[in-house]
C-alpha cells in the first residue's frame, strides 16, 4: 500500500516518454562484405593497410595510423587469442545473452588488431588472458554482428 | 598563456540521485540565478552563453533549447557542446579570446535519472560491430581495469583505495551526492557488476547543474579580487573502436596532459600543480589518469595510491571534492572539475580547501573508457 501510494505520487510528478526511431543506417562496402562473409560462409574478413601492412579486423576503410585507404580483403582464422576479458553480473534491456557472461578483446590469427566479442563463460576463474578461443556461428544469420554468436574456448 | 580567460564565479546545485521536484530549467535557473546574485550582475551583463549538454540524456533533439529561459539566452549570442562540459569551458574562453565579449556564461546540466543510463551508454557504441553485443559503460570499463590490472599487476584492493579516498573528501563536500565513507571491505565485498569491478567501484549517477562566468583581464577585477586563469589546455581524442585502443594504458589522455603541459608551462605535474580534479569514471580508471597525467611512472597507479600522495595533505591531492565517484553528472562532470578547481585557488574550498593552493588541473572526458580527453590548467592570483 506505502509503495502504491508512492508510484501514486511520483506518476503526478513526471512525464512518461519513450524515444522510439527507426534507423536505416548504410552499411557500407567494408561493414557489408564482412556481415556477408560471416553470415553465409562463415569466413572472418579483415582488410590490410597497403602502406603499414596492418590487418584491420572488423574492416574499416582508412588506417588511422597511415590515413591510407585500406582495399585488400584478407581472410583471418576463426580462432583467436584472449587479451583481455570481463564477466558481466548486471542486466540490461539489450544483452544478446542472459547474464552472467564473458566479454573479450580476442586478437584472430592474421589479424592485426583486436577485435571486441562475446566468450560464452560465466565464471572468470576458467577466463585467462593468452587463452585460445574459436567462433561459433549462427545457424540463422540475421546480418549483424552476433551472426558470430559467441566466442567458445578450445 | 598568462592572464587572458579568466573565470570569476562559480556555482554549483547539492547533487543528488532524483531530483524529481525540479525539472531542467529549475535546476539550470538555481545555479545561474545565484551566480547572477553572487556577482551583482543581471542577465543583461551577460554577452554570451555556452553551454554543455547531451541530447540522449536529456530525451529530445537540441537540448539547449530546454534551458533556454534558464540560461537567459533567448536573443543573444548562444551555442552549446553535445559532450562534456568541459569542452564548453574551452568553448566559452575561446568566445572570450575572440575579444568581442567581456563576459560569457558556461552552463553545464545532467539529470540522469530521467533515463535509462545503460541504454544511453550502449548508444555510444557504432550500430555496426559494437552496439548489439550489448556493451555499456560498465562492461567496457570491466574489459580496460581488467587488462590493466593484469598487465601491471595492480590489485582490487588498490582499485578500492581510490573508492575510500573519494568517498571521504566526499564528506567536506556540501554538493557532493554520496556523502557517506566506505571501508575497504565495503568496496570488496559490494556485488560484482563486471569482473573484477564491483558495485562500489562504480559512481552513482546524481542530477544537478554548474555554472561559471567568464571575463578578460581588462574586467576580471570588476568582479573578484581572486580571478582564476586559464594557463594551458589540450584535448586528444584516442581510437573509437574498443579493439583499436591500448586498453592498459590512457593514450588520448598522456598526449593531451603532455601538450597542455607545455603550453602551461609545468615541468614536473606533481611539483608544479597543487592540486587536481579529474573524471574518474571507475576505480582503476583514477590510478589509470595518475599514469597517463605524469603524477607517477606507468603501471606505478597502484603504488602511487598506496602512497597516500593523492589524499587531501598528500603532495598532489586528487579529487578533493570526492570525484566522479560520489557525483556523477554525466556531461556536467568535466564543468564540475573546472568549478572545484576554481574554488581551490580562489581560496573559496571550505572544508576541503588544499592550503596554498595555486596552480591546478581539471580534467574532463567523453564517451567511454577517456576516448575524448580535455585537459585544462588554471593557476590562482
């Protein structure tokens, strides 16, 4: 009855408002040819950096480094190295995977950079940095970044 | 630079976790009114109004427009930074420097309580590689103490040493939203949000409103005999994608302390400043700002703070208002630092004044993980 009383008051108090739009954004060359490759033929794609020789995973167009256009498409391995980890305890409306579980920074084998994932482990304990971890892919692509559904350690 | 920008009059609101009473407008109106009052000056005095805000946190397109009324800004010389209020300190100085105001209002308001804040921070995230997997402020800042931590071998109970320091200058802080000390104990034994960061090395998330007013040398004593003056700033933004940063190490922030350092001329940070107020958005994220700001050598945050060396009467406190970590007004946070850096070398501190305090360092932060950093130097009379 107290809580009620209380919702009562602060209903009074506030306006209720949701932002709600639909967004189309443009994927571009380099985003669509790497959604593409992991959705239909489970490849990770990266591009190479034609004056540093860096292989950027996931693809963008310019090294931020060289300020080069970056137009060489260079497969790398689905398997990769953990460099850094965390598990997350708290729960959000827009978790792909129901807490707790791992987030990595996984350097793929050919790669270059470090690329941003889900490790699906809940206890840190069986976490290390240096630990070899493989992609396992979405039966079902749905043309986004979890078409790799998660990281699974090997 | 020397005695071109100063700032002459601070105010601040109490910061608290829901300010349900007092809509934006209210909260804006508090900080400019007595600001107006504390100088004996009205809203016709005021050439210009910069102001620091964000639109998501707020819930509707050009914010600004909300605080309009409150700002005094309807048919006058108006802009605004969507980012941390500290950019619209900078903002407001460079309006100064262009010589054609004497004075400029630099306003920075939050209330997030009004929204949901780990929503607001996925959105940070590109559409594209990051922002499904879900990620937020907190996970990220999991992922960077994480590596840190386990690369120089930093332990939680250091991270929570930053938390009990905090907490404690929290307590000669009137403003201050959490007011309460924690042990370290409490720090370790708090729920864990995101390995190895627990609730308490999180801050809470406050409402409330900062305001500053702005001048050039020629009318800075008109208003106060302890002007305070803008000796070096530099920003530096680092990689956006979370796999392209050096997770162990604040790149962005080193190169932006090292450039307002020399325009500021300071040579050795823990000699040369007095004190500094920095956006610590975590725990480790503050022994992190240590390194990246020269207080100590890399990967020494964790000795740094063993110390004692950034508490109130060590050689170069840190955060003596109690940091981000008992206030946490998204987007005012930077405009915070610059106020309580204001009041230290105006003398003006209260409980918390570092004595003698002459030169300082305010640092403000964007995005996660200091992915946009301003660094600001002010130095006393």
């Amino acid at each position: 009855m107290e809580g009620e009383k209380m919702n009562e008051e602060l209903e009074k108090k506030v306006f209720r408002g949701r932002i709600k739009v639909p967004y189309k954004h443009t994927a571009g060359a380099y985003v669509e040819k790497f959604i593409t490759e992991i959705g239909k033929n489970n490849k990770i794609m990266g591009v190479k950096c034609p004056k540093c020789n860096k292989v950027f995973v996931p693809p963008k167009m310019i090294c931020f480094k060289c300020f080069e256009k970056m137009e060489e498409w260079v497969e790398v391995s689905k398997q990769g190295t953990v460099k850094g980890f965390t598990v997350i305890s708290h729960s959000t409306p827009v978790l792909p995977l129901k807490p707790p579980f791992a987030y990595g920074i996984i350097t793929l084998d050919g790669a270059d950079t470090d690329f941003v994932h889900i490790i699906n482990e809940s206890d840190p304990k069986n976490l290390r940095v240096g630990m070899r971890v493989e992609a396992v892919f979405k039966e079902k692509p749905r043309k986004r970044i979890l078409d790799i559904e998660y990281f699974k350690p090997i | 630079m020397d005695k071109e920008v100063a700032i002459v009059g601070c105010t601040q609101t109490k910061y608290e976790a829901e300010k349900i009473d007092l809509t934006i407008s209210e909260l804006v109106f508090e900080v400019v009114k007595k600001l107006h009052n504390d100088l004996g000056i009205t809203n016709d005095d005021v050439g210009c109004v910069i102001s620091g805000s964000n639109d998501f946190n707020d819930g509707r397109t050009i914010a600004n427009m909300a605080i309009q009324d409150a700002v005094g800004s309807v048919r006058k010389s108006e802009s605004r930074v969507s980012g941390d209020g500290a950019f619209a300190y900078v903002y407001g100085a460079m309006r100064v420097l262009s010589g054609e105001y004497d004075t400029v209002l630099v306003v920075s308001h939050s209330k997030c309580s009004e929204g949901d804040q780990n929503l607001i921070n996925n959105s940070i995230f590109d559409p594209y590689y990051q922002r499904h997997l879900g990620l937020d402020q907190i996970s990220s800042a999991g992922l960077m103490a994480n590596m840190y931590m386990s690369k120089y071998g930093i332990s939680e109970e250091q991270a929570a040493k930053v938390v009990v320091k905090n907490r404690k200058n929290a307590t000669n802080n009137p403003y201050a939203h959490l007011q309460k000390e924690v042990s370290i104990e409490d720090v370790l034994n708090s729920p864990m949000l995101a390995y190895p960061l627990k609730e308490l090395d999180f801050p809470p998330y406050s409402d409330g409103a900062v305001a500053m007013l702005l001048t050039n040398a020629e009318n800075a004593k008109k208003f106060t005999d302890t002007p305070v003056w803008l000796k070096g700033y530099a920003s530096c933004t680092d990689a956006y994608y979370l796999g392209h940063r050096t997770m162990t190490d604040l790149i962005g922030l080193e190169f932006a302390g090292k450039e307002a350092y020399k325009m500021a001329k300071i040579e050795d940070p823990v000699k040369d400043l007095d004190v500094a107020e920095v956006f610590e958005a975590f725990s480790t994220h503050e022994l992190m700002i240590y390194e990246a700001l020269g207080f100590c050598d890399k990967g020494e945050g964790g000795i740094f703070i063993d110390s004692g060396e950034t508490q109130i009467n060590g050689s170069i406190p840190v955060n003596p208002s109690g940091g981000v970590l008992s206030s946490n007004v998204a987007m005012a946070n930077g405009l915070i630092r610059v106020a309580e850096i204001v009041s230290q070398l105006m003398g003006k501190a209260e409980d918390r004044q570092i004595s003698d305090a002459k030169t300082g360092l305010a640092y403000g932060m964007n995005g996660i993980c200091s992915q946009g950093n301003c660094v600001l130097i002010f130095g006393g009379e």
